[in-house]
C-alpha cells in the first residue's frame, strides 16, 4: 500500500493526498455486465424533505454488483483483476468460476491475479476462500461475516477490517469485532478468510472542501456557531462554549448515551460490548 502526495502547487495539492491506485489496481475499467445504476436520494425522502443532513450533490457514480454470500460452492474461481469502487472503502476483485461465471469480491489483503478462491465448507482455510464458521479454525482473520445464515456479509466489510475467530461451543461461535466487540453468532453463518485490503484508505488526506463535495458531502456548520432559535449549543456573548454538555439539535446528549435498544433480540448475543471512545482497535486472540 502506499500514499501518493503532489507537488504544492495549490493549498489543495499541499494539503491533500491519494492512494497510488497504478500500484494497487490492474484494471480500471469496471465489468460491465456487473454493473447497475442507482438512484441517489440526496438525504432527502419522497416529499423532497431532507432526513439525512449535508447529504447531496457529487459524482456520478455506477453500482457495482458484489457477491456477499459466496454460494457457489465447490467451484474454484481464478482471480481476473483488482479494481477500485466508488461505493466503498476497499478495494473490489473480479473473479471467474470455471463455468464462466464471473463475480464481484471484497478484495483480500494481499490477494493477486491468477490466485484462486473457492468457497463451501470443503474449501481449505486459505486467503480468500469463504466458508462457515464452524469449519475455520479458531483465532483466524476473517471478514465479511454473515449475522444470519444464507443472508451474506454484514460485518467488517471495510478497506482495513479484521475480526478474529475465538472459541466455539455448540450452535455457536465467538467473533471479535474491529471495535473490540465481542458477540456470537450462529456456526454456520459465512467468512472470508484474513483482512481487507487498501489499509492505507484511512491515512488519505482529503485536502480541500471541493472534493467533499464530488464525494456528496455537503458543508456542516458547528452547532456553537449558530443562533439559540437554531441549536441548543447557539448564542452567547463571543466565542461561547455552549454552556452545557454537548447534544444534537433536538437536545440528546452527544457523549457517552447509549444508541443502541436494550430490547433487541440480538443483545443476548453480546458477550463483551464496544469501548467507547476508540476507533478500529486490532482483535484480541481469545484460548479456547
């Protein structure tokens, strides 16, 4: 991986940067039987009203159709190119079953072109290959990990993402999550072996406002730069700090609340909840 810097020629190049996409990518134009359009919302709902702030604007840009259940079992699948998305962090590969089948993948740290990939529970624990959880061997690096069986991928499908494999018991396995989460979920739910490729993504440098804007991010004002009719941290003589703890525009508390519902279903299956206040920790090995 590796950071491409410009010369200074304007405050924007001095200031930004760019993943060096010639070393990393071999092909840069998409597979076009994979790809579909999608229709942008702009953070606005049916009546045009706005339900996701500093949302709008930005490229145009293709859906790539990726394959997050990896069902096609038994089949060996020869790596054809490494290509970027638009839609996502990491980086995407294209494979080709021995039918002809072709497909899009989260691309693996480390994978090539010509490797081969396999899926189903007889494949080996290889980098790439997608198989359940109960036939990996425990402590391994996986990701893209189904919450229910059949249902593809949710967790840890960015550019960088680990969890790791800890023990088993039954019905059940244990995954640590990025966030230093632990929880179980069902054994013969799906993974991808080892992390996700482009780990260098998170060291890149936007540099200037106008490419927030082509990304489709629209401009955020602070709260404590508006007027009290506007935001509960606004007003005050000069440069206020607001005066109180900070919170949203409706008043809930920004720091240390809980997000998440006690009565969810699946809160049973946390074992070890999220640090708050860290950001992408590194997976602890759990013993057996």
């Amino acid at each position: 991986m590796a950071i491409k810097y410009y010369n200074p020629t304007s405050p924007g190049r001095r200031a930004g940067s760019v993943v060096d996409y010639k070393a990393e990518l071999t092909k840069f134009t998409p597979e076009k039987s994979l790809l579909t359009p999608q229709t942008r919302a702009n953070g606005r709902n049916h009546h045009g009203v706005i339900t996701a702030k500093h949302r709008g604007g930005g490229n145009k840009k293709m859906y790539r159709i990726i394959d997050f259940k990896r069902l096609k079992d038994n089949v060996p699948a020869k790596v054809e190119s490494i290509e970027y998305d638009p839609n996502r962090s990491c980086f995407i590969a294209l494979i080709k079953y021995e039918d002809g089948t072709k497909s899009y993948i989260l691309a693996p740290k480390g994978i090539q072109v010509g490797m081969t990939v396999r899926s189903g529970p007889t494949a080996p624990p290889d980098l790439g290959n997608c198989m359940p959880l109960v036939n990996i061997p425990a402590g391994l690096e996986i990701h893209n990990i189904e919450m229910n069986a059949g249902q593809g991928g949710k967790l840890v499908r960015s550019a960088g993402g680990v969890a790791r494999l800890g023990a088993k018991e039954g019905e059940w396995s244990v995954i640590i999550l990025p966030s230093g989460e632990m929880r179980r979920v069902r054994s013969e739910c799906r993974a991808t072996i080892r992390q996700i490729g482009n780990l260098d993504w998170i060291n890149v440098s936007i540099g200037k406002a106008g490419r927030s804007r082509h990304m489709g991010i629209r401009p955020h004002t602070r709260a404590k730069a508006m007027n009290p009719i506007d935001h509960p941290m606004g007003g005050g003589e000069g440069r206020a700090n607001g005066g109180r703890h900070p919170c949203s525009k409706t008043g809930v508390l920004a720091k240390g609340g809980i997000t998440r519902s006690p009565r969810k279903n699946s809160e049973k299956l946390i074992l070890r909840r999220r640090k708050f206040g860290t950001h992408q920790q590194r997976p602890q090995t759990v013993n057996n």
